[in-house]
C-alpha cells in the first residue's frame, strides 16, 4: 500500500497549522481595537457564505479553468437556506436539500455533475 | 452530518485519485480541511507539482487565520498547550458552530469547543474519510445521491446561525459576491480569502446604530437570537431567570 502522499500531507499540515494557530496564540490579540474586533465577528458569515457561492457557481474543467455554473444545485443550496432561517433547523435543510438534488437527478432533470 | 458527508465524498475521490487508503486518511488527520483536500486530490490528480499544491493549500486555508483571530478574545484565559491542541481542531464547521454557542451564552465554554471541533467534526470527518477509501467502490455513482450538495448547504445554514443583523447580512452577501466573482477569474483559494477579507470591510459601513444589537449578551432574548439552527437552544427547558443567572 502506497504512502507516498503521506509526506504530502504533512508538509500540507505545516502550511495550513500556522493560519489556525497565528490568532489563537497570539496574545495581544484580545487587545484589539473595537474595530478590528467587530471586523473579525463579520469573518465568520463572510467566509462561509463564500465557501457556499464558490461551491455551487463555480465549475472547473479538467485544465483548472474556473467557470460560472447555473444548476439544481442553487435550488437546493436556497431551499437549504431559507428553512433554516425560518424553521432553525439545518439538519432539516440539508435533508430538504440532498431530496432536491436527488429527485432532479434521478428524474434527469438535472445532470449529474462531471 | 456535513462533515460525515463530506468526508465520504472526499474519501471516494481520493480513491478515485489512487490514493491509497493510508494517504487519504493521513491527510483527514492532519491537513483536517475539506475544502483543501479536495483541491489536493484534484491537484494530485491532474500531476500538479507538490510545491504548487502546497502553496495552493496554504493560501485556500488562509482563512483559518480569520477564524483564529476571531476566536482569541475568546480562548484568551484558555491554558497554551490546549491553545494549541484547539487550533489543530479549527474548521469552519467548529468555528461556526462554538462561536454562535459562545455568543449564545455569554461567554466562553471551551467545552463546548471540543464538543463542536472533535464529535461534531473531526470524528465524523475521519470515519468518512475510511469508510469512503474503502468502500467506495462499490458505490457506483455517489453524486447521484446527492452527497455533494451536502457541504454548501452546510456552509450556507452554517453562515444563518452566525447572521445577527444587518453588518453580518451585508458581509455574507459581499463575501459571496466577491468570491465567486474573483474565483472566476483567478482560483477557488484566491476568491474564498477576498471575499472573507472584503465582506467584512463593507459590512463594517453598515451604521453602528442599524447593526446593534438590542438584547445584551447572555440574557435570554439574546441567547434566542443568537441560537444555532437546529441545535441548542430551547427556552422551554430552562428558566430565563437561571440563564440570565448563569451569563452573569
């Protein structure tokens, strides 16, 4: 059994470690200026709702070239989202959000992703 | 959920990719970001060189430093060695979820910490992880089951947990707009870190006075606002007058 990637994983470890531990070990960071600290509680949302745009309207082919993607997937990702502000329910969410993806798919009105 | 569904889905790439079993499981262990992995098992995949996937899994998990920084005044009377054990464990799954728990309360429950970074992340994420390496496959087509929808939905109904006002509101939707828009043209990693550096900087434009918020913290009107979706928060089970006691 292979573990080559083994020693990639590793030096991936000591590239991300420092972004993780920078803020948490650093002590003069609870010294910040209220408005540093008002930008940082704003990080959170920001970063997540990017993560979920960039997942589901942004394609790459096989070259790595990003393109913008329009699919079943928006539905769901929305339906996910406004039941869980309205009900406060994510695991609701995701289930309504897998179905939706999973009927589109399975009656071929939408494709598979590549 | 997310992190059991989206380990899954990384382990069946990974196997596709050919890694081995003990690799793809390494990586969960110590790289312990999804976004990255996935990035990792592409790059590997198409032969890219270690130096550009290392730097490229640097840069995409930039954003754990914004997620650090927000965390410290937090952590900030947490001992150093569990500081350290605790940064290992941040993702955006424990993040979201202890600081919503921590503005919740009042304050800071490093308990509640592990809870959200080990059992609710970092288990599910590595039983996946195994279980889609191994078994995948036998699973002919996973996508067809939807497995991938499974981690957007997550960030997004993680990011309502985390939006109290209209500053969060504005950043979310920035940060959205200016990720995908600067992922188009440069990279996943590079769009994801502008949007979460640039959401913020224009939800702070927002007026002080329009983003306060009217409850103080650790009372009971606040924890209800500030409650994760579908997790903790129930105010028939407790007295106000005990919480309210308890934040103080």
């Amino acid at each position: 059994m292979s573990t080559t990637l083994v020693l990639l994983a590793v030096l991936m470890f000591l590239v991300t470690y420092p972004s993780r531990a920078l803020g948490l070990l650093t002590p003069w960071l609870d010294r910040l200026p209220r408005v540093g600290f008002d930008y940082l509680q704003l990080v959170g949302p920001a970063i997540l709702a990017a993560l979920a745009a960039v997942s589901v309207m942004v394609v790459t082919d096989a070259a790595g070239k990003p393109s913008f993607h329009v699919g079943i997937e928006w539905v769901a990702v929305l339906a996910c989202l406004g039941i869980t502000a309205w009900r406060r329910n994510l695991l609701f969410g995701l289930i309504v959000a897998v179905l939706i993806v999973v009927i589109a798919r399975g009656t071929g009105f939408a494709a598979l992703p590549t | 959920m997310s992190a059991a569904g989206f380990g899954f889905v990384y382990g069946l790439s990974a196997r596709d990719a050919g890694f081995s079993p003990i690799e793809a499981i390494a990586m969960s262990l110590m790289v312990f970001g999804g976004a990255s992995q996935f990035a990792a098992v592409g790059y590997v995949a198409s032969g890219l060189a270690w130096p550009a996937i290392v730097l490229l899994t640097g840069l995409l998990n930039a954003r754990h430093l914004l997620y650090s920084m927000a965390l410290a005044p937090w952590f900030r009377r947490v001992p150093l060695a569990r500081r350290a054990v605790a940064a290992h464990l941040l993702t955006d799954e424990a993040f979201a979820l202890s600081i919503a728990h921590f503005r919740r309360v009042g304050g800071t429950d490093e308990w509640g910490y592990w809870v959200a970074a080990i059992a609710s992340t970092l288990i599910p994420w590595n039983v996946a992880t195994a279980v889609g390496v191994v078994l995948g496959g036998q699973i002919p087509d996973p996508a067809r089951f939807g497995v991938d929808i499974i981690f957007p939905s997550a960030m997004i109904g993680l990011s309502v947990g985390l939006i109290t006002g209209r500053r969060e509101l504005v950043a979310a939707f920035v940060g959205a707009g200016v990720g995908v828009v600067v992922t188009l043209v440069t990279s996943p990693a590079v769009g994801i870190v502008t949007g979460g550096l640039v959401g913020p900087a224009v939800g702070l434009l927002v007026p002080a006075a329009a983003a306060r918020e009217t409850a103080p913290l650790g009372t009971t009107p606040s924890a209800e606002r500030y409650a994760m979706p579908g997790t903790h928060f129930d105010p028939e089970s407790e007295p106000a007058s005990a919480r309210d006691e308890d934040a103080r």
